[in-house]
C-alpha cells in the first residue's frame, strides 16, 4: 500500500463510506484535530513520567483513533437500510468515560484542592499537558458544531469533554511528582 494516493491532490478527501468532501469540512477539521490531540498525547508519553501514566495514555490513544474513525464516518453511509452497520467502526462506550473518571480521580487523591486556576508552564513535561489539553479543547469544540450540523455519537463529546478533564488533572498531577511549581492565578485589583 503506498502512503500517497493523489486523490486528494484538488482539495478533496474520502470519508470512511466513499463521500467526498473539501479538506476543510467540518468532518475533517474534527478528525484533523483529534489526531493532532494524539501526536500530543505520544509527545507527553515519551516524557520521563510513571508507567502508570504511560500505560493511561496508550489506552487514550487506542480510543481516539477510534474517535477518530467514528468522526471519518459518513453517517449516511454509515447504516444499511435494513438498519444493520456496514461498517465495522469500534465505539466509544460508558467503560471509556469511567476509565477517565476513575484516572482523575486517582490522581486527584493525591494532590492538594485546588482553590484557584493555575497558569499552565512550570515544567516542559507539565506545559505538554496543558497544549494537550487546549487541542482536546479544540475537538470537542469543532465535533460540538459538526454535531449541531449533522448529529453524531453523543460519547465522541463526552469523551473529549472528560479527556480534556483528565488532561487538566494530569498536568496538575505531574506538576506534583515533579516538584514543579504550581503558579496561581490570582487577578490584579483594579
């Protein structure tokens, strides 16, 4: 299989089902930005952080490439009319969201309460999860407005709104093992 294909070469791509769509379609733009998400991601696991963490992050990759495959999916093409699925696309389940929670929450365990917004930076590492983060952000975002426009799985949301939470609460964590400091935001009196 050879990596180029010059079908795209005017500007189009195929959506999983055959559409084709301009490369900056809502479709893409969501999936664009998910993988950009998951390059983030590999770049905070080849960091010097606990395997732990490590073995969490390879799970959140495994399961954007399926958000992303979820994303790619022409929905139209999607479902036979008989109502079965034509296409074998994994699914983001409950599991998925409670492996989330139940991550935050173990790391939460261990760090003091948070009483104020932190500015992101205080290690490279730390900094990492914060620009993971703000991509998640992104995501949901744009999956939020293809999802206004052509409805799609309710978990690819949730999904992206809870990795951005345990991203959060990774960078916090990681700031903690590392003994980085942690800076507050604590606005200006005017």
């Amino acid at each position: 299989m050879k990596v180029y294909t010059k079908t795209g070469d005017k500007g189009t791509t195929a959506l999983f089902g055959g559409t084709r769509v301009p490369k900056y379609h809502i479709r893409i733009e969501s999936y664009g930005t998910v993988d950009e998400l998951n390059s983030y991601i590999g770049l905070i696991r080849d960091q010097e952080i606990s395997s732990v963490y490590k073995d969490q992050l390879i799970q959140i990759q495994d399961k954007l490439f399926t958000l992303g495959a979820i994303l790619a999916t022409d929905p139209e093409k999607a479902i036979l009319k008989n109502g079965k699925e034509r296409l074998n696309i994994p699914k983001i389940s409950e599991e998925d969201i409670t492996f989330l929670e139940q991550s935050i929450d173990e790391m939460e365990s261990h760090l003091p309460q948070m009483t104020h917004f932190v500015l992101p930076g205080g290690h490279t590492t730390v900094s990492y999860c914060h620009i993971a983060r703000c991509v998640c952000r992104r995501a949901e975002r744009l999956s939020t407005h293809l999802n206004d426009i052509d409805p799609t799985d309710e978990m690819v949301l949730k999904y992206l709104n809870r990795l951005s939470d345990y991203l959060f609460v990774l960078a916090r964590k990681l700031t903690f093992d590392l003994k980085a400091d942690e800076v507050k935001w604590i606005p200006e009196k005017q």
